[in-house]
C-alpha cells in the first residue's frame, strides 16, 4: 500500500460539482424529445367517477394523455416489493397492487391519474390543468395506530385492518420473565415521525425506445442503476435486460429516496415507447414532497427493566410502523430487519422482545430513509436507556459503561452474538464513550451545567451511543429472511496499456465522493497516483452488475468487490513481471509501483506490466492478454460501526427555542480511507438526525392532506442552526473484510436525533418534564415549560 | 414549478408603467424584485396576464436624507436599506429588519416597495414602518399622494394604493425616537418569515419614556400599531416592572394568526417575550 490512504485527498469530483457543472438527468436531451407531467390526485382517498382528457388533448403542442385507464388496459403492474415478510401466523405478507397511475381509485395525495406529454413541459403543465378528474373523496387514514383498528377507513379493499403484516423477535416469554422480576421499569412512547427526504436534485426521467435497434435507453436519477433496470426490465415492463440501458449520471442527494423504482419513471419510459418519441419527466419540488418516499413514521410503546444494581435485564417494544398508500421496494424490511435487529444497542440485555404491526395509510409511501429503521430502534434504546439512568439517580454515561457489552476485535474475541439474530464483528463501545466524555470535557461540563442552572439557564447535556448494521449484506442471510435479490456488489479494474486505470463501480455515488475514495484505495494498491485513476459508475452498459449505494454499503461491499480485483490485477502482474525477470512470481514482492526480486534491485514497473499484457510479444507461456479483472463480493456479515454522540443545548426560558451550543462526536467507521469524507459524512449526518429531534416532520390534517408539503413550511436543518461539530474517532477494523472498513454515511443520523432529545429533556428537568415527542418545536418546548 | 403563460413589459420610467398599468386593467401586476410574486406565480396561486417590471428603473433606487425625514425608493433593495450607514442611524429599526429578510440573495434583489405593496402578513416590513411612523406615497395618473403607515396596511395582502398606482416612495421620519428604535423577530424556522416581529421606536427622557411607538409583523392579519402597549409604557419609568406590565398588553383584544405550527396563545405569549425584549433593549 502507497501513502494515500488514510489522507484527506480533496474530492475529485468537486472539481465539476462547486462549478455548477455536474451533469444531472434533466440536463440530458435527445432529439425530437417531448415533455410529460403527470396530472396528481388533491385528494387523500377518493373514487375517481370519471377523467375527461379532451380538453388538455386539444391544447396545441400537447402530444397524447395517458389516464390510469390506458395502464390498466396495457395490463402493466407497477413497481413491486423487494422484501416479503410474513405474518407470525404463517400468512403471507399483504402486497396489494401499485399500479403506474391508478384508474379506480386514488390512495394519497399526489396519486398518479393521468400523464400528458406536449412539444414543451410549459404546455404540458398547462394541459395537466386541463385534465378533468370526477372525485368522489373518501374518510382518510394517516396514524399508523389508527389504521390498524377495526373500522378505520381501508386503503386497500383486500387488506383487511390495513395490516400488510405482524412480526415479532427475539424471546417473549424471556422477556416477560425479566419484567417480572425488574426492580424498576421504564416506558416510554414516542412517535419517530414521517420525514420528507428532500434531495437537492429532484427525481427525474430521460426514457427513449429506439426501434431500429429494439432497445430502451432510461437516464434517471437512481442511486443503483442496475436493480432499476433489472425490477423496470424483468418486473414492471417486461423488457429483456439486454434491451434496457439505464443510465444514472450525476446524481444530486438521495438519502435512500432514489434507491426505488418508481412508478412514475417507469410510466415515462412506456409512454415513450407508445408515442415512439422520447419523453422528459422531472419532478418539481412539490411533487418531490408528494411523491418521494417520506422516511420513518414508527409509533412505539417501549420498556427497559432494570435490576437492582441498574443493569439493563429486559427489552420490549411495540411498533406500528406506516408504509404509506402502497409497498415501495424495500418499506417492508424496515421496520422489521433493520430495526428489530437492532434493539440490543451497545448494551448486554439478554432479554429482548420487538413485536411490529406495519400497515398502510392514505400517505406518502414510505421507504428506506438515511438510517433506515437503525434511526427509530436507537431512538427507543437511548432515550429509554438515559431516562432510566436519571430515574434511578445514576449519571447516564455511568449508566451506560456499566452496561456495555466488553470490547470485541472479533479475531481474538468471537463477535457479539445479540438477541435479535445479528452478530456483531467488532466493537469497542466503551472506547467511544469515554473518549468522546473525554473530548466534551464531561466533568467540567457538568459543573457549567449546573452553575449556568444557578444563573437561571437551561443548559442540557443529551447522550446517545449508537450502534448501525450496514455494508448490507450477506446475500444467504436476507435471502433466509425474505428479501427478493441478492446484496452483494461488483467492480472491473481495467489497467489500459500504460498503466492508467479505470474503475467500473457497481455501486454509485450520490454525493459520497467515490470517484475519490474509490481511486484512493485503487492508486495506493499498484503505487500509482490518483491522476491515473479514474471511475466509471451509473451505466448499466459498462459497469458490472452491482447493487448500488445505500444502507453505508459502497465501501465495504463495493470497495471489497474493488480489492478482489486488485488482487488478481496483482497476481497476473506477478506472472507476467516474473515472465519479464526470469523468476518464479513467487520470488517477487510488490511495493512502490514495481515488482522486485525479492533481496535484489532487480525490479520491473506497474507500467511495463501492463503494457506487455497488451503487447504480448515476450509472454509467459498460456497466459492471456490484457489487464482487465471483474469481480463480484458478497458480504460474510453486515459491518457494525458505533460511536458516542454528546450534545449540549441550552433552552430558551421564554420561548422554547432549543440552541446546540457542543455537539462532540465520536465515531468508529474501522479504518478510514479519507478523513475528509468521513467528517464531512458526520457532518451532514449528524445535521440530518438533528432535523429530525428538532426540525423536520411531515404533517397530515385527518382527511390525509399534508399541511407542510413546501419549503415554506418544511423545516430542514441549516448551517445557521449549528455551532462547530467536535468530530473525532475511534478505529476498530472489520474483521472481516479486506479493507477492515465498516461504513459512515448514515452513523451521524442514527446517532444524533436521541443526544438532542435527551439534551432537552435534561435541560428541562427542573419543569419536570420526562418526554417530548419529535420535532422539539418551540411551542412544544414552551408548553411543557407551561405545564 | 411552472406558472402560466404570461405577457413581460419592461417599465424605463413610473411613468411608463402608470400608462401600462392603465393600459393593462385588472389583468396586470406590478413586478419589482420578485421573490413574493413569482414564487405564488410559480405556484399558480397569482396567474397574472401582464407582469410590467419596475425591477429596472433606477430612479426608484435611492436613499436620501431630506432633513425631515430619509426618503427611500420603493425600488430600493433590502441590502441597499441593511447596508445604508444613514438607515442605520437615523432608523437603526428598518436596517436591522432589512438585514433579517431572507438570505443574502432575496436582499439582493427583493425592495421594500414590493414588500409594502404585497401586504404579505408574514413580512418584516410592515410592522416597522408603523413604528417608525412612516409615509407611504404612490403615483398615479392624477399624479402623487401620501398615505399614513397607519392608513395603509388594510387586511391580509390589502393595502390603501388604488388599482392604478405604484408605491415609489417610503418616507421615514428623522425623529429622536426612529433613532432609537429597533426591530426583534423571531423567525418561523422554515420560511424565517416572523412568527413575531416586533418594532419599537423610543423617546426617552431621564429613565422614563416620554414617547413610544410599537409595530407588530406577523402576529395577526396585518401589521398593526399596538396602542395597548405603547399607553403602558408612555410617561413611565423604565423599568422590569413597567416593561413587563405594558408588554404584557402585546396584542390584547385583537385577533391573533393560529396554525399548526404556532397557536394563538403561543404567538400571544412571544408577541409579549419579544414587546418586552425589545422595550428593554431601548431602555
């Protein structure tokens, strides 16, 4: 390995990105291209009487409408589930039908009715306005509770009690066993809200069907082109994969809301297939509101029991968990694999019970979000676990080191076996903690706490130590637990004849820098710079089959697909080097760009290597040319980075207004490969999980309209709301993958939200006040200070 | 983010845009900086036929120091009004308001003519100009005429300009309590358009008010003057007492904006925190 890893080498593609000069979908046009807008429902629920098109077809420049109707009549499903979880009584998981727009009836606000496409997406704006739809509104559910009860309003006629499936883990009767002997219990309900992912860059569709060569070209705004075309190919439209070329060029923020097929997407590429022109769709920041996956919207009963000396001895956890209007790809592992999973925390609790009811309601889809089900089961665990500290009278970081799980390597130590079916690799929990208390200063901390308490200000000091599953994932473990594909990834190294390099990622940046970090490994392992690396990504035509980038896989599923091919770059470049040195491959070690016979200076170069591979005159025998390797890595387990999260936040007496005043990190991603990123990732992180305890959350009045659907109302963290974040970290490898990396893009998120709210709720704690539920808006604030 | 199809005139003078106004009719709107219409025309929530853009005529840029009183252009920007070391000492309550506007791009571009003219309930202005006692003038065919700030703000987006006039001047008088003025808010978090925005204009003599007057933005339909509070105050002594006493008034008997967000009883109470913050800030 060279001197690049581990550097914070600057971010190659900001080159392009801070000069505005990315390329994104909607910046692609082709010739003869039209325009679509889809024509949405106002309506929560409603049966749709009648669509009367005629006046927005006799607009000029409009090209055709399409209605619901005309997709019912092609006998086109629509996107579907990836992820099948089964009632506990055996009963299959409810799927009900998804159709690209509906013709029948429509199941949220922003339900597709009908798609016009016009010579201009001005004219097809205004014909969409011309499009005449007959309501019949309907009563509306939203609460996730509600919805599940007898008699509430159901949001599909073949899902009885809106209940798409019960689930449960871990021991229950354990579990009660531990309740009844607990010397003391702690419950809390909470509601970890909807969230609206908001990517800078809306969704958009560039769909073209060439019928000379029979084949469909999709550029869309896709965080995993290759699952796109294989669910659009294989599952919705029915073309051949060899037919269907999806192209993903820059792609402006995700958050896990561009992982999923989309009907409307989908919808652009038919339609463009049916008009035999190419047809634009980008969606504008009202339907991105309306039509983006939301996130979360867990309503849970919790309880930790607790023994005598304070030692965590049970867990449970009831959850109704929304899915919105319809299944999206993955909503239905979310509240069950990646967050039941997680309910053992950092912490040795041998009795553990998660029971969830997911449902749907008459909103917004909702998928996978930044974290995932990791945000809504750390949430539970830390608020639970400090507000039993402060019941008992014990310093919640105390709290906390006593009931740690002991350190871990995960070599030496076997991994962590927890009550909820994971195994975790390697973990230093305690190491985390006591550095980051070590960073906040805690001692002195709490003496300023309580002096600016004596001066009359709220000063609050929140703790959160978190634990994520990612590097999703062992494709024979989620394949035992239901999911549809499998969830390992792909990368070809491709050393040209001088020796310059290109990699072809499976995986797919959407703001992580992998043109970066991804060069940085590659560089470091033949000792060649980063200006003679170069990644190609987004192309289902030229990247190899990989699964994309969420769940904080891309470098430890992606990178490990990148360092198979390293290696068998390595081991042909030692038989053709050997070829050229008259010895054995085996007498030669590799450092520095060149190999060496071992104990001499006999030595030949990265770029001799390669140009002999592709100008095989003097050749070892039965060897083929080229330089050019593929390989696909399957995980052998999910990577479980972790860390401490300490916020400090002083509250408004008169107002309520919450100001974070420190907010000192420390995470353990294992080994890092960038400092910069990795900063920068808990940066954005840790903001994001603050909008969710202080900011964000999708608001719906009782006939299912949301009331916040615009940036007006939607309040997303900013710059302004932070002081500095004190970023540090520890290093604790995976064991078991050849980079030792664990991941970073979503720890910031799942760690931060419960440091907040217990920051707040410590603040208050001379009101009495032991709750709040999210967002922690001033007026909640005040009114608690009120009451 | 598309609006309807429009007609674009490009006003060189107010007097070019008085005769296209007149030509125009109902269908018309007066376009300054922009960034209250074309956001709601984006929207379709205003579907103009005819924007006439004033955004262009330099004679509506200015700020000027008339003895009296500082004249302000309506075309003025907020960041001419923010950065104005004139504004900041003769009315230090318009500056501070101006430079809590939006972001640095909206200041570049929004004018507080437009501001005025929109009558948005939600803005800063409003509530300022009552305080400082200020004077609105518009032209119109029959030539110019002023308005009291007390005069002007009639409902929610309603003012006292007529169908064919254009605001072209603010006028804010130079008097010992405009110098002693400022302006407080607390922004809603999203638009940071005010939840509350209080202005106060001062005189003092000795510790005790002389003379005080009160502007609120964003607590109810349109700005208003609040009298409950400046009675308290005026002749007083300044102190936690007599603040806490008239600040508590904030608002009182009127009708206060209730949503989601902010119910009527909160925006009372922080309509009352900032009346008090701001009278002690002037004290």
């Amino acid at each position: 390995m060279g001197d690049l890893i581990g550097k914070s080498v600057k971010r190659v593609e900001d080159n392009r990105f801070i000069k505005g000069e990315g390329k994104y979908t909607d910046d692609f046009n082709m010739d003869n291209q039209t325009h679509a807008v889809y024509v949405r429902s106002p309506h929560a629920h409603a049966n749709i009487k009648g669509v009367d098109t005629s006046k927005a077809e006799a607009l000029d420049g409009v090209v055709k409408v399409f209605t619901g109707q005309d997709i019912a009549d092609a006998g086109i499903v629509g996107s579907i589930c990836g992820w099948q979880v089964d009632f506990k009584n055996g009963d299959t998981m409810k799927e009900p039908g998804h159709p690209i727009m509906v013709a029948d009836k429509v199941r949220h606000v922003g339900d597709a009715v009908a798609l016009v496409i016009a010579e201009s997406k001005n004219i097809a704006r205004d014909a969409a306005g011309l499009v005449e739809v007959n309501y019949e509104v309907l009563d509306a559910v939203v609460n996730p509770k509600e919805a599940a009860q007898d008699g509430a309003p159901l949001v599909h006629d073949d899902v009885p009690n809106n209940t798409i499936y019960d689930w449960e883990l871990g021991n229950k009767e354990e579990t009660d066993a531990a309740f009844e002997k607990a010397h003391h219990i702690t419950e809390l309900s909470y509601h970890n809200q909807k969230l609206v992912p908001n990517a800078i860059e809306p969704r958009a569709a560039l769909g073209h069907f060439d019928s000379n060569e029979d084949k469909y070209t999709l550029y869309t705004t896709s965080q995993n082109p290759h699952l796109a075309r294989l669910v659009i190919g294989a599952f919705v439209l029915s073309i051949p994969e060899h037919k269907l070329r999806v192209i993903s060029p820059d792609v402006g923020g995700g958050f896990g809301s561009k992982i999923f097929v989309y009907n409307d997407e989908c919808g652009v590429l038919w339609a463009a297939k049916q008009i035999g022109r190419p047809v634009k769709w980008t969606a504008d920041r009202t339907e991105a509101f309306f039509t983006d996956c939301h996130g979360r919207d867990h309503v849970t009963d919790a309880k930790i029991a607790l023994d005598k000396e304070g030692k965590i001895i049970g867990l449970r956890t009831k959850t109704y968990a929304s899915l919105g209007a319809y299944l999206s790809n993955f909503s239905s592992c979310v509240p069950t694999y990646l967050h039941g999973t997680l309910m053992q925390g950092l912490y040795t609790t041998p009795a553990i019970h998660v029971d969830v009811t997911a449902v749907v309601t008459h909103t917004v889809p909702v998928d996978a979000l930044r974290g995932a089900g990791r945000p809504e089961a750390t949430y539970g665990i830390e608020r639970l676990v400090e507000t039993a500290a402060r019941e008992i009278g014990m310093d919640p970081a105390e709290f906390r080191l006593k009931n740690f799980i002991p350190p871990f390597d995960g070599v030496k130590q076997p991994g962590y076996q927890t009550q909820v079916a994971l195994q975790y690799d390697s973990g230093n929990y305690e190491g985390a903690l006591k550095k980051a208390l070590k960073n906040a200063n805690y001692e002195k901390l709490k003496k300023d706490r309580d002096k600016a308490r004596a001066e009359g200000k709220l000063l609050g000091i929140g703790f959160s130590t978190y634990i994520e599953a990612c590097g999703i994932a062992p494709s024979a473990v989620v394949g035992s637990l239901g999911a549809r594909v499998g969830l390992y990834d792909a990368a070809s190294i491709r050393v040209h004849p001088t020796g310059k390099v290109t990699i072809y990622s499976g995986a797919h940046s959407h703001g992580q820098g992998h043109e970066t970090t991804f060069s940085q490994i590659v560089a470091d392992s033949f000792g060649i710079g980063m200006e003679d690396v170069n990644v190609v990504h987004g192309d289902t035509e030229s990247v190899p089959f990989g699964m994309g980038t969420y769940g904080s896989r891309s470098l430890a599923v992606c990178g490990s697909a990148i360092m198979k091919s390293v290696d068998k770059v390595k081991e042909k470049g030692a038989r053709i080097a050997a070829h050229k040195l008259e010895c054995s491959p085996d007498d030669l070690e590799f450092a520095n760009g060149s190999w060496t016979v071992k104990g001499t200076d006999k030595s030949v170069g990265f770029g001799d290597v390669a140009l002999t591979a592709y100008v095989p005159h003097s050749y070892p025998e039965n060897e083929e040319p080229g330089l050019d390797f593929a390989s696909f890595y399957d995980p052998a387990n999910f990577v479980f980075p972790f860390g401490a999260h300490i916020c400090v936040v002083e509250v408004d007496k008169e107002t309520g207004q919450v100001k974070i005043v420190r907010y000192v990190t420390v995470d353990d991603a294992g080994n890092i490969i960038n400092p910069m990123i990795v900063d920068g990732q808990v940066h954005g992180g840790v903001a994001h999980g603050i909008g969710q305890a202080l900011y964000e959350g999708a608001v719906y009045d009782d006939s299912g309209q949301l009331l916040n659907g615009s940036m007006l109302d939607y309040c997303m963290p900013r710059a302004d709301n932070f002081p500095m974040f004190e970023t540090d970290t520890t290093v604790t490898p995976c064991p078991h993958n050849p980079l030792g990396v664990k991941g970073i893009g979503e720890a910031g998120t799942i760690g931060s939200t419960p440091a907040v709210v217990n920051a707040v709720i410590d603040a208050l704690s001379d009101y009495g006040v032991k709750d709040l539920q999210m967002p922690l808006t001033p007026q909640s604030v005040w009114a608690a200070m009120q009451s | 983010m598309i609006p309807e199809s429009f007609d674009y005139q490009r006003a060189g003078s107010v007097r070019e845009a008085l005769a296209l106004l007149k030509q125009h009719g109902d269908e018309a709107k007066i376009l300054a900086g922009g960034h209250s219409l074309v956001p709601t025309m984006k929207l379709r929530l205003a579907t103009p036929g005819t924007l006439i853009d004033i955004g262009g005529i330099s004679e509506l840029k200015y700020i000027n120091d008339k003895g009296d009183y500082l004249a302000i252009g309506a075309g003025t920007t907020h960041w001419m009004v923010e950065s104005s070391s004139l504004v900041q000492q003769k009315a230090p309550a318009l500056s501070q308001a101006a430079a809590q506007i939006g972001d640095v791009q909206v200041r570049n571009r929004g004018t507080i003519g437009g501001v005025l003219a929109h009558s948005d309930p939600q803005a800063d202005y409003p509530g300022v100009v009552l305080a400082l006692n200020a004077t609105i003038i518009a032209e119109g065919s029959g030539g110019e005429r002023t308005i009291e700030a007390a005069d002007y703000f009639t409902g929610l987006w309603e003012t006292a300009l007529g169908d064919n006039e254009i605001l072209t001047e603010v006028r804010i008088p130079t008097d010992s309590a405009n110098a002693n003025s400022c302006y407080l808010k607390f922004p809603q978090p999203a638009s940071r358009y005010p939840y509350v925005g209080c202005a106060v204009a001062m005189d003092k003599s000795g510790g005790n008010c002389s003379d005080v007057r009160v502007g609120f933005s964003g607590v109810a339909e349109s700005a208003f003057r609040d009298d409950g509070v400046e009675d308290a105050i005026r002749g007083q002594a300044l102190n936690d007492d007599t603040i806490a006493a008239a600040s508590a008034k904030s608002a009182e008997g009127r009708s206060v904006l209730s949503d989601y967000f902010v119910s009527e009883e909160y925006r009372r109470a922080m309509a009352q925190v900032y009346a008090k913050r701001a009278l002690t800030q002037l004290s």
